[in-house]
C-alpha cells in the first residue's frame, strides 16, 4: 500500500512542498482548523524553566542562621540583614525579590534538599538523567524525554495544534523528545508568521493553492494534501498571529530574555493554543570563578521574569490552571573554591509557581555538617517524585507509565 509519504517522496511536486519548509514552520503545516476550533481552554498547563550549569542553590534558598553556612561561604556569604527572610532560619537571595513577592501572595513553593541516589557531577550526564528521569540513560532503546514520553502516551492521538513548544535559539532540550510527537522550537513570537519574504509570486502560489478547487484536490492526493496543509497553515498562522498581535496587560516585564519568553508564553496561552507543556532555558549558572555579581544578575533575571509571568496569568485569569517548574542540573559545594566561586554538588532546591501548589518550603535543608565523601549536601527528596507529583495530579496521567517505575508524588500541589 502506497503511503502519502512515499507518494510524496516519489513524485517531483513534492520538491515545491519541501521548498516552502524554511518559509514555514513545521508544525504549522500540521495545525488543522478543527484542532484550533476544539482548544480546550480549562486544560492545566506546565512551563518549564531550566537553569542551565548547575546553580548554586546554597545562595539561592539560604540557611542564613546557620554558622556553617557562614564558615563555608567567607567571601560569597550573604547576610541575615540582606536576604529575603522566609523564616526565622531560610530567606531568598536578595536578588529574589519577585520569588519572595510569590511567596507572601502564597504562590510559591519551595522544594528543599532534590537530587538523585549516587549523583553524577558532569553537566552533560547530570542534565541527561533529569532530562530523561533515568539513571542509566545508556540502557534506554532510544533517547526520550519524561515529558516527550508523556506525549506520547497522552497526547499523539489527539491531533491538537501543538502539544508541547520550546522557546529558545539553544538546542532542544531532550525532555521533550519523543517517539511519535515532533515538538517544536522557536526563537521568538515571529516565528508563528507565515513568511514570504518579498516573493510575491511564492504569495500568490500559496494563495492560488488554498483557493484551488476542492473537486479538484480530491481528485489529485498530492493536490489535495498541498491545500490541505496550505489552507492549515494560513488559518493558523493568521490565528496564531492575532492572539499575539490582540494580547494586552498591564504587566511590565523586564528587558530580558527569559521575560521575554515568558510574556510570549503568556500571550499564546491567552489565545487560546492548546498547549500543554512550554520549556524554556536560562543559561550561565556554571560559577567557578567571581561568583557573586554573575549569580545575582541570573536570580534577578529568573526571579522578576517568572513573577511577571504569574502576575500576567492573575490578570488574564489562567492562574489557576498555569504551573511552573524551575529546576538545574545539580547544585554547587558547601564550601566556596579559591576563586570566589563554587564548584559542581549535588543537592539542591526545585520552584514551583501557580495558585495551586502547596505554598512556603517543602522539606527541611539538608544539612551543612553532615555530607556526603566529595563534601555536598544529601539529597531527601528525588526530583522524579516531584515530577510524578506534576504528572499524576497535574497532567493527568499516570507517573509509573512515564518515570518507568512508581515515585511516591511530592507533597507540592495542594489536593
């Protein structure tokens, strides 16, 4: 039996179609009309942010009562008059002032003391087992994300306009990689234009295709399936592109770009794109050396994009149905290098974001005496148990047919 793609392969019409591909987003190729007209809007939807180099959590959610924190940390230390106070023992980085504006509106919550038995130092492994939520990535058939995995089991069948999207100009995380559902990457709100550039003859092809006659199409299968997939994309496109161009707020985010991601995030959810999971990724958080002003700048960029981003949810009323996952790769040492900076640990905390999460710390921080033989803190909580939290009472799923095996679900989301 002749499939349409090797019929597409076999015949020389087909070169036209490939041609279009740089012009064209991909996956609004495969946006049909009657999966924009079934959006379900009530949907939960995870956005995932990825501190990329491992950041130093220990400066990030910090035990400022402690003296072996201030023993450890002679030049990097920050002081109880300086931090954002959660308690009596633990505040924020001072940088953090937009997490401890979530925090007093009960919208943050703060997992302490996440890793993952016998931790692995390198960026690249490390990023791996979390990307994949195996410890031996190796002994997998084919590599693929938890959250492509997901897709898989849940969402190809669907047919929806784009189940999952990554925002960014990096290579795509490998969390998102799946089997049967192709995930795709953007560099910014642009990228959803059906672009022509200046060819107008290339316009009034793609034109002429759309209003080609529909007995026509059925008659020819590659014609048909050019206006299918053109009339798609046109509609989509021009969908896609008045939910940005019609989205408004009173929210001011910052200049950066996370905020930048982050307010485009917000503007597609508004439009109503049946998206389940976004990912983005926020990179410089491998602090060897001078530590101190590098890491501030990256918390602030963090911190005041994801509260500008919760704040604009508030305002569109998606708040209770939006949540955020902030994670990195591992944390740093207990005690600071020469240099001024930290070097590669283990241990540290996860954010969670969203009118629904279990709001204030979640789990004690581990403590700063008792560590492991490289000098880093113990991890009490494995961040798979976080993520059967998400898939299980978030996403609706079941954890197990995911992770691969049962996690008992962190206690972050409120029942």
């Amino acid at each position: 039996m002749t499939t349409r793609r090797d019929f597409l392969k076999r015949s020389s019409t087909s070169a036209a179609l490939l041609s279009l591909a740089p012009a064209v987003p991909a996956f609004l190729l495969n946006t049909s009309l009657h999966a924009a007209e079934q959006a379900k809007k009530g949907e939960n939807i995870l956005v995932v942010v990825q501190l990329s180099g491992g950041n130093d959590g220990l400066n990030t959610v910090i035990p400022y009562a402690d003296d072996a924190y201030h023993r450890n940390r002679f030049t990097l230390r920050v002081g109880p008059e300086q931090v954002q106070k959660i308690d009596d023992h633990i505040g924020l980085h001072p940088s953090l002032s937009g997490l401890a504006d979530l925090v007093e509106a009960n919208q943050l919550s703060i997992v302490q003391g996440v890793g993952y038995p016998n931790p692995d130092r390198s960026h690249f492994s490390s990023m791996d087992i979390w990307h994949t939520a195996m410890r031996e990535v190796q002994s997998m058939r084919r590599m693929t994300g938890w959250v492509g995995r997901y897709l898989d089991k849940y969402l190809a069948r669907e047919g929806r306009e784009v189940p999952a999207l990554h925002l960014g100009q990096e290579r795509q995380p490998l969390a998102v990689v799946a089997e049967d559902v192709r995930v795709p990457s953007i560099s910014s709100g642009d990228s959803f234009k059906l672009n022509v550039g200046n060819d107008r003859l290339l316009g009034q092809m793609i034109e002429s295709s759309v209003k080609a006659d529909r007995a026509a199409a059925k008659e020819n299968e590659l014609l048909g399936f050019l206006h299918t997939s053109m009339s798609s994309a046109l509609v989509s496109s021009q969908r896609l592109q008045d939910a940005l161009k019609n989205y408004k707020t009173s929210v001011q985010y910052p200049s950066t770009g996370l905020a930048t991601k982050m307010k485009t995030i917000a503007q597609l959810i508004d439009g109503g794109l049946t998206t389940r999971i976004y990912y983005v990724t926020l990179d410089g958080f491998d602090t060897h050396a001078t530590q101190a002003p590098t890491h501030a700048a990256q918390l602030k960029e963090y911190g005041d994009a994801v509260a500008a981003f919760m704040k604009d949810m508030v305002e569109h009323s998606h708040d209770q149905r939006v949540l955020v996952m902030t994670f990195s790769e591992f944390g740093r040492r207990v005690k600071e290098n020469a240099s001024r900076g930290t070097d590669h640990g283990t241990s540290a905390p996860m954010f969670l974001a969203g009118a629904k999460v279990k709001p204030g710390l979640i789990g004690k921080h581990p403590s700063l005496t008792d560590l492991d033989s490289e000098g880093d803190m113990k991890h009490h909580t494995d961040f798979r148990q976080v993520y059967a939290a998400i898939l299980d009472n978030w996403l609706g799923a079941d954890s197990k047919a995911v992770l691969g095996e049962a996690f008992k679900p962190a206690a972050v989301l409120k029942g």
